[in-house]
C-alpha cells in the first residue's frame, strides 16, 4: 500500500484516513489515480485543495466505512469499491457495524490492490462474468458458508470477529487467519475463472504447475478433511489446505502472491532497507523498487525474505505472532512466479 499526504499542508495520511491530522482538512481517496485528495471543511462542497475540482463522497462514508470519493458529474451514489457490495449485515444489530467496518478496510485495500494490478472488476449486479461481495450473517443463513461461486464472494460476518476467527485458525490449525486473507484467496477463484480456464494454452501450463483441476472437487476436499496434509507438504505447497485440490493450490497461492506484493510494495513506499551485521548476505535488502513494475519475480523474492525476517523479527520483541510465519520453498516460487507472469501484461 502507498502513502498519501495531504494536498494542504503535505502531512502523510493513511488509506483509510478521513482528515488530516496536521491541518484538519478532509481527505478522500480517487481510484482513477490512486490518489488522496483534501478539501477545505469550511466550504461547502468538496472542492480540491490543488486542483480545485469538486467531488462527492461514497453513499458509503455516512456510515464512515468509506473515504473514496466520485466525480461531481458521477451517475453513481456509491463508488468502484462498494458497487461491488451485494448484501451489507443488517445494520439495526449494533454488533454487526463493527464487523462490516472491519470487513470494508479489507475489501477497499483488496480492490487498491486489484486495480494497480490492473485487473478489470466490473460489478455481478450489471455483467454476467462481474463481481460482488456478501457479507452475512451466519445465525440467519445456517447453510451459508465463507467462499467463492460464479463471482459471488461470501465472507461470513463472525470472521470479522478476531475472537471466532482465533477461535476457527487454531481448530483448522492454521498459522494465520485474517480478513484480508480471506477476500485475497476468495477472489483467486474468481479470478482463475477470468483468466485461465477460458483460456487452454493458459489452462495447460496451470495444469502442470497446479495439477489437473478436473479432479473431483468435493471428493479431494472429503479427503483432506479426514486425512489433512500429505507429509512434506512444505516441499511443494504454501500451507497445508493448497494440499487439498488445484483450485485450493492456486486460490492460496495467488493469496499469498498478492499479501506479498502489497508487503514488497508497502516497504518501497517507506524505502525500508534490511541490513543486519553479520548476517548472510541473503538477508540484506533494500526494497528500492514497486514490485509492480519488476518483470523478475525473483527479484520480489529477494526483497520479500529479508524484509519479513525483520518485521517477524520486531513482532517477537513484541510478543505477537509473525507478521508472515511462511517459508517460501522453490515449488512455491514457481507457482507464483506464473500467476506474475500471467499478470504482468495487463498492468
Ligand atoms: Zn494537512
Ligand atoms: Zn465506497
Ligand atoms: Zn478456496
């Protein structure tokens, strides 16, 4: 993720910031750029600082989940992000805001992301290959489950609850669970939907990479439930789930390829750089490139390892878990190393 600063006073801000905290001016997100825009509170509309154009905000920032912003002359009430959003929790339960707050800072960092990737995102509501988002309640729909069918994303609401969600990694055994995670790999199906299976020459290099997703889907997931993991999974797989079918290997993957990219992406934005003493060299970097624009995964790679050896570094001085508790083995970086591939021309 970028950092932003304010068109007033130059003050960095956060994506999912509202006002500047130097100058009090108010700020709002336009996608077409990937830029933070700030208006003067005192005016009545909202009217650039620098370019002294006007804007409205999302339907969506009256309930204070949403900063972008939409051209005056926009048809639309909401903005690219929460166009996609086909059912919201019923706001009348005062327990379901907080979580669907959690859930949008997700779901707008996940759409940052897809846009810089430059993947097309139209909405489920107006095209038949479109996407959309439902988040739900599980108590009112008790068959309804977290996962992905035809472009309709459903993230039941109890994972935006850190307690439930803790509570299911550690029964699932997983080194980590989280919100963005979840968007991330759901949308993978999606996307492998999008960009592979319409595609044969595509399709068959998945395949020797992933393996034959023709496999019988519920079968292969009946018996990694009753068996887990093959041993020396870590050989070839990112976690123990990608063991259970192709389209789990590569919506994993393409989770992890993307918490990657916004991770590399994040340290350049902050010019971090890792350089512990005696050390191997291996464990120098400096994240001087977007990771968007580097063509070499590999090169990726070498900034990302580093990098996550010293935020899981600083995490444990803390007393908290890793920020990235994964190894990255060769068969992973193959598998990632297409889906850069498959992307790199639509950027
Ligand atoms: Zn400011
Ligand atoms: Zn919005
Ligand atoms: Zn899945």
């Amino acid at each position: 993720m970028k950092i932003f600063e304010c068109g007033h006073c130059n003050h960095p801000l956060f994506f999912e910031s509202n006002s500047c905290e130097n100058c009090g001016h108010s700020c709002g997100y336009r996608d077409d750029d990937r830029i933070m825009l700030t208006f003067d509170p005192l005016k009545p509309s909202l009217i650039s600082d620098r370019e002294k154009n006007e804007y409205n905000y999302c339907k969506n920032k009256e309930y204070g989940v949403c900063n972008w912003l939409l051209e005056k002359e926009d048809e639309h009430d909401y903005c690219n992000a929460c166009q996609l959003n086909r059912t919201i929790p019923n706001l009348s339960d005062k327990n379901n805001f907080s979580k669907w707050q959690n859930l949008e800072v997700a779901k707008h960092r996940l759409i940052y992301q897809l846009q810089k990737m430059g993947l097309d995102l139209p909405s489920k509501m107006v095209h038949k290959e479109g996407l959309c988002f439902d988040f739900i309640a599980k108590k009112n729909n008790p068959e309804i489950m977290t996962g992905h069918a035809n472009g309709i994303i459903t993230i039941l609401l109890r994972e935006a609850d850190s307690v439930s969600r803790e509570q299911i990694r550690k029964k699932l055994q997983e080194p980590f669970r989280t919100l963005i995670g979840h968007l991330r790999h759901e949308v993978g199906h999606y996307f492998w939907d999008r960009l592979i299976f319409n595609n044969q020459d595509v399709l068959q290099a998945f395949r020797t990479i992933f393996g034959n997703e023709e496999a019988n889907y519920s079968d292969a997931l009946q018996t990694y439930y009753k068996y887990g993991a093959p041993h020396h999974w870590q050989e070839s797989y990112i976690s123990k789930y990608a063991t259970s079918h192709p389209w789990e290997d590569w919506a994993e993957t393409w989770a992890h390829y993307l918490h990657i990219m916004d991770m590399v992406e994040t340290a350049h934005f902050f010019c971090l750089s890792v350089n512990p003493n005696e050390i191997s060299q291996n464990m120098k970097t400096e994240a001087t490139l977007d990771p968007y624009a580097v063509k070499d995964f590999q090169t990726i790679i070498d900034t990302c390892v580093p990098l996550s050896f010293a935020v899981n570094s600083i995490n444990r001085s803390m007393g908290i878990p890793d920020v990235y508790p994964f190894v990255i083995n060769r068969a992973v970086i193959k598998k990632m190393t297409f889906i850069h591939e498959l992307l790199l021309p639509k950027r």
